[in-house]
C-alpha cells in the first residue's frame, strides 16, 4: 500500500537548491528577513512566548523558529527539506538558541501530537502546499483548547501578480524567478473557509505591505498581496 504523499516534491526541490542562504540577509531570503521582526511581533502580542509550546509548520532555515525560541518560547520546527534543517540545526547550534528540528510534515506530524500545542505557526508556507485545506486541518488538530493558529500567505489577483511575481521576482529580484506559482496563491476568503472547516474562530486578519518611499514593510489593512493572522481552536471543555 503506498503512503500517501503530504507535500510537493517540486516546491522543496526549490528551496533545497537555495538553503545555504536562508541566514544570509542579502541572499535570496532577503525579504523574509526584512518581514521576520513584523512577523515576531505580531506573534508576541497574541501570545506569551516565554511561556508557550511552539510548532513552526514548514520552518525552513529557522528564520522564525530561532526567533520565538529566543523570546523564550519551546519551539519544534518541522520541515521537508533535509538541507534547510541542516542549516537551521548549525545556526541554532552556533546561536546557542534551542530548537528541535524535524524533518515532517504537518499531516504525518498530526498523527502523534493531537491537541499539542499553545500555537502553530505556518507562515509562508501554505501557498506551496499541495492541499490548504488539510494542510490547516492537521495544524488545527495539533492545538491544545484555546491554541492560536498563525498564517500568513499570499493572495491571488492581478495586484499581487503583479507585485509578488513580476515585481519581486522579475524586476526587483528578491527572490529567484519562479519561487512562486500564481494559481497557489490563496484568496482570504478561501483561506477562510480553510479554517472554519478545521473548526478555528478566525480573529484577525492584517496585510504586511511594502513602502518604496522608506524602504520597509508595516502591517496594514491592504489585504492585497501579503496578509497574516491568526485563528483560536475553541475550547469546547464541558461538563455536558
């Protein structure tokens, strides 16, 4: 009986070729760089980090994971590129910051780690997932009562064609061409139907836009092209 497969094998193919750059903040991850103190913050604000039990679903290089773990947070990230964990595993090691890594998936990770954890991060990430949906569901199914699911991803229309692929992989070259496929990129409302389905409250929803003029990314109420927010599994304990 074949296993069935959780993630593409083409998308991680991309970030293999790239892992060595994931710290290097000029490199071709200069702009999660850029997004990551925005991204840490807004994490902070929803939740206690120095107290909180963290998955990084899809952690990469551990941009983000080192950075919760350094607030203090217990932090496991997972991820199916075997290179990108190797470079977060070094960096940690050197950092001296704490982080488990694990070569997984959010799916196949689900299966033992029910109602685990205070939050899950999945940032960046969903728009190179094969299946949203059970993508979200798995992550759903892995927060304790009262958890808080943090996304952050892409929206599709012609703006953020504009700005996410012509822009920022053609013109700017902030990232290497073909990074991202438009017809992955997920419209809010899709990704709000995503979490309903997965039983999670949705609680806000915020764009990270781009200045030219400065030079520096804020959060905003333009959902057009970059959005983040975050979701709560209701706690449903009852005496009934």
């Amino acid at each position: 009986m074949q296993t069935e497969q959780h993630f593409d094998t083409q998308e991680i193919a991309k970030f293999e070729a790239m892992a060595e750059e994931w710290w290097d903040p000029s490199g071709k991850f200069k702009p999660l760089h850029r997004i990551n103190p925005l991204r840490l913050d807004y994490i902070a604000r929803q939740v206690k980090l120095s107290e909180a039990s963290i998955l990084d679903v899809g952690c990469g290089g551990g941009l983000l994971a080192e950075g919760m773990a350094a607030r203090g947070a217990a932090v496991t990230g997972i991820d199916r590129s075997p290179k990108a964990l190797g470079v977060a595993r070094l960096h940690s090691e050197q950092s001296g910051v704490s982080v488990e890594y694990v070569e997984n998936d959010a799916e196949s990770w689900a299966e033992t780690h029910a109602q685990t954890y205070d939050a899950v991060t999945c940032l960046e990430v969903l728009e190179h997932v094969p299946d949203v949906p059970r993508t979200v569901a798995a992550c759903a199914a892995m927060l304790k009562p009262g958890g808080h699911f943090f996304f952050a991803t892409l929206n599709r229309n012609p703006v953020s064609y504009i700005k996410a692929i012509l822009g920022a992989e053609y013109i700017l070259g902030w990232l290497p061409k073909g990074t991202h496929e438009y017809a992955k990129f997920i419209k809010p409302s899709e990704m709000n139907t995503a979490l309903r389905e997965a039983g999670l409250e949705i609680k806000d929803i915020k764009g990270m836009s781009y200045a030219i003029l400065t030079d520096s990314f804020s959060l905003s109420d333009d959902l057009s092209v970059n959005y983040l927010g975050f979701a709560i599994k209701p706690d449903t304990n009852s005496d009934t």
